[in-house]
C-alpha cells in the first residue's frame, strides 16, 4: 500500500496528469455538448453512439497521460532514485500502472457520463435513454477502456523509455495503423478486426444498422473484445516488466 501511496503522491505532484486528465474531459463534454446544441430537429434524433466517438478523443489524451507518467521519471533520471528506493521493480511498476489505471478509469467514466448529461440537456428530443444494457455498457465501459489502455500505454513507455517516441506510437498505433491495415489486399479486413483498439471501439459501440453488419463481422462480441483488448495490455505489460528488470535503469 505505501508503495500505491507514493506512487499517488508521484503522479499527482506534477502538472501532466492534470492538464491531461482535465483536457480528455473537457474535449469530449465540450464536443458532445457542441454537436447537441446545434443540432436541429429536422435531422433527427441525436444518435447514442455520438457520445462514443468524442469519448475516443478523450481515449487518445489519456494514453499521452499515460506513457508520459513513465516516460518523465526516465527523462529526468529520477527512475533511479525511485528503483533504489524500491528495489522491486516489479512491485513498483505494477503499482505505477495501478494508479495510472485508477485514474484513466474516473476520466473516462467522468467524460462519458459528462458528455451524456450533456446531450440529454441539450438535446432532450434524442434517442438517448439508458434504457438497454448496451447503453449502459457503452457508458460505464469507458472507464474500462480507459484502465486498460493506461496499462497499455504504461508498458510502452516503460518499453521506449522516450516521451516523444512512445506518444507517437501510441496515437499512430490507435488512430492511423489500425486504420490503414484494413487497406492491405484480400488480408486488410480479417487482420484490422484483430486490432486492440478496434476490439476497445467494438465493445463501446452501440450499433444500428450498417454498424450491427460490422459488428457481426468481430471475432468477439463485445466483452470478449475487452478481453481480448485486456489480454494485449496485460502481455504488453508483462514484456515491460521483463524488460525493465533486465536492463539499466
């Protein structure tokens, strides 16, 4: 616990997590709350799944604020004072991964509700009612997600060591890679469906329509996706630690 406990104190001291975790909030009320304030009549119903895709903004801050919560203690050669402090590496980076997930968790569940509040307020003729459990799924699995890709973020800063580099792998992996692999011929559509990110998408989403068609496509239904997501965080994470205890800090 006191190793959790200095860890807290650790993130927290610095301004990143703030500035990080207050910006992924404000981008995804803010947009949510934008597109419901302008949104007319005649367009129809606000759709639900509006609220997911700002919540993938918010996703992408969140995964800086967590690579560089590693990445800062390695630029400023302060990781060798925390690892002399607590020789178990192990034990230490497992508590920086737990409270960097405790904190992407109250993010994502703060933005995600935010942001519904927001249209409901907004926009009270939408179809925005928690009235089936994929709803509530898609809102309270935020901050899932976004315990999970901290993790993920975690382990690659831990990897990369570099704030500049494990940033932007970690937003070309989510927003770009992820993408163009679908364009790769004959393979493209089976390999993306097999993609973290894709799967962490496919278990927020609330899908009508063209969306329930790609969906059924998805090895997984949408736990399994968060699993499987899960999965690839916890091995990269494990790789991390592996490599960590190996080399100098």
């Amino acid at each position: 616990m006191s190793v959790l406990a200095a860890e807290r104190i650790k993130l927290f001291s610095t301004h990143s997590p703030w500035w990080c975790s207050g910006l992924a909030i404000v981008i995804v009320v803010g947009f949510t709350a934008l597109l419901a304030g302008t949104s007319s009549a005649e367009a129809g119903p606000l759709p639900f799944d509006l609220i997911g895709s700002f919540v993938q903004l918010g996703l992408m801050i969140v995964l800086v604020m967590a690579a560089v919560s590693v990445t800062t203690e390695y630029r400023f050669s302060t990781i060798r004072t925390t690892f002399q402090a607590v020789p178990n590496r192990t034990l230490l980076l497992l508590a920086k991964a737990t409270v960097v997930a405790l904190v992407a968790a109250v993010v994502g569940l703060v933005a995600a509700f935010g942001a519904w509040g927001a249209a409901v307020l907004l926009a009270p003729t939408g179809s925005l009612a928690l009235d089936s459990p994929d709803r509530w799924r898609a809102l309270l699995g935020a901050g899932l997600v976004f315990a999970v890709a901290a993790v993920l973020a975690v382990a690659v800063g831990i990897l990369l060591r570099q704030t500049g580099g494990a940033v932007a792998l970690l937003l070309v992996w989510a927003l770009l890679a992820e993408n163009l692999v679908r364009l790769i011929p004959n393979v493209g559509e089976e390999i993306q469906r097999w993609m973290p990110f894709v799967n962490a998408d496919h278990f927020l989403t609330v899908g009508v329509g063209d969306e329930v068609e790609a969906a059924s496509s998805m090895p997984f239904g949408p736990w399994g996706s968060l699993a499987y997501f899960a999965a690839i965080a916890a091995g990269m994470l494990v790789a991390a630690l592996v490599v960590a205890n190996r080399r100098d800090a």
